[in-house]
C-alpha cells in the first residue's frame, strides 16, 4: 500500500502504451467514441478522443482538444487522467505494492471495470467492477495455499527462485511455509495470479490472434515490474 507507486506505474504504462494513433478504424480517435462519427483527433499513450475531451470539459474547458493538441498531449493532462480515470477508481493507494501496478496498467490497457471485476474473481467476491471495502478487505483473507497451486508451471518456478526454496514446480509444505515466513511475497502471489487471470482475459477476445502476443507480451513485463516493485525476497 504505496501512494509512490503511483509514480512507477503510471510510468510503466506509458512506456507500454503507444504514441500518437489517428487510425480512422479505431473509435477511441473519434471524438464521439463512435468510428466515423464526430471528428477524427486520435488517441496518444492509451488516452483516447472521448475520455480526453470529458477530462478537458471538467478540468479546463476552455481547452478544445484537437488533433494537433492530442499530438502533443501535456503531461499533466495524462498524469491527471491516470490518477482520477484508473488510479483511484481502482482504490490504488489502498492495494498490495505490486498489485497496484497490475490493476491499474491492466486496467489502462482495457478499461477499469474489467481490471476491478478480474481482481474480484480472484478474491472470490462480487464481481460489480468497483473496488469498495468488501474488495479490499478479501485480500486479507484469501486463500493463499489454493492460489499459489493455481499458478502456472513458469510462475510457479518464479515464486520459488524467489522464496528461495527447491524450484520443482510443485506447490507443497516447503513452498507454503516460505510465502507464509514472507509476508510480502503474499503480494507476490496474488500478483502472479492475477497476471494469469488476466492472459485468460485477452485470449478470450475476438482479436487474439492478431494481437495477442503483444498483450501476453505486455502482462510478462507487467508481473515483472510489480515484482521489482516488491524487492528481493528476505
């Protein structure tokens, strides 16, 4: 639970994200949302057309976002977005470190609903898409054992090199008594998994054929910087 993070993923994020994009296939660089409808101002660093001109209507509305401003979107405009349209909405400040970066970058690459509701999944509460106390406090009781035996084989390997036990790929006593004797590679875990959840996601869309080693891509370097976040196991 670190107010800093906020500062390394948003970082994260746009090193991710791509620059300026005006293709006309895409509705996110049309000003209504809507492909071919309304003016085409493109998207720059995950921020589109629509969600870029109603932050500008509330916090500046003199400002008329065109596609030239969108080609040199100011900092503080996107640092602004991300900390009221994804950071906050999914109660960052209040998340793991680690697991903060992997709701809020997944969440800038698709949208803060299907972020929340795949945490929520995971922690095995209601799946409405808002990260409210309920959310947060299921974090402390969760599962871990069955979680940690939900990993896949190379995450699984991970955690061990991690945890600093035999890495056989199998979640036994040894395993569970290091994540146990390390409380902050309960983070760690979560982290993994929820990576694995969100592969789930993006091999379930229409598109993952043509883009999904690009996303998988993304989630391996996603769990890697909230590992890194984490630090070095004890």
């Amino acid at each position: 639970m670190a107010a800093h993070n906020f500062t390394l993923a948003t970082a994260f994020a746009k090193s991710e994200a791509s620059g300026y994009n005006a293709d006309p296939q895409k509705s996110g660089n049309w000003s209504t949302g809507v492909t071919g409808k309304g003016e085409l101002i493109g998207s720059n660093l995950g921020c589109s057309a629509p969600a870029t001109i109603a932050y500008m209507a509330e916090t500046d509305p003199g400002v008329v976002v065109t596609a030239d401003w969108m080609k040199t979107l100011p900092e503080s405009v996107l640092n602004g977005m991300a900390r009221s349209r994804y950071w906050e909405p999914l109660r960052c400040d209040d998340l793991p470190s680690g697991l903060d970066l992997m709701c809020f970058d997944f969440g800038w690459d698709t949208d803060v609903g299907t972020s929340a509701r795949l945490l929520q999944k995971l922690l095995g509460v209601t799946e409405d898409g808002s990260i409210g106390s309920r959310t947060l406090r299921s974090l402390a009781t969760l599962d871990l054992p069955t979680l940690a035996r939900s990993l896949n084989a190379s995450d699984m390997l991970l955690l061990q090199q991690r945890l600093g036990v035999v890495r056989d790929g199998w979640v036994g006593p040894i395993t569970l008594a290091a994540v146990a004797a390390q409380p902050r590679q309960r983070a760690a875990v979560i982290s993994l998994a929820l990576g694995d959840a969100q592969n789930a996601y993006y091999r379930s869309l229409p598109n993952f054929g043509t883009s999904g080693v690009g996303w998988l891509a993304r989630t391996s370097r996603r769990s890697q910087a909230a590992l890194a976040i984490l630090g070095k196991p004890a």
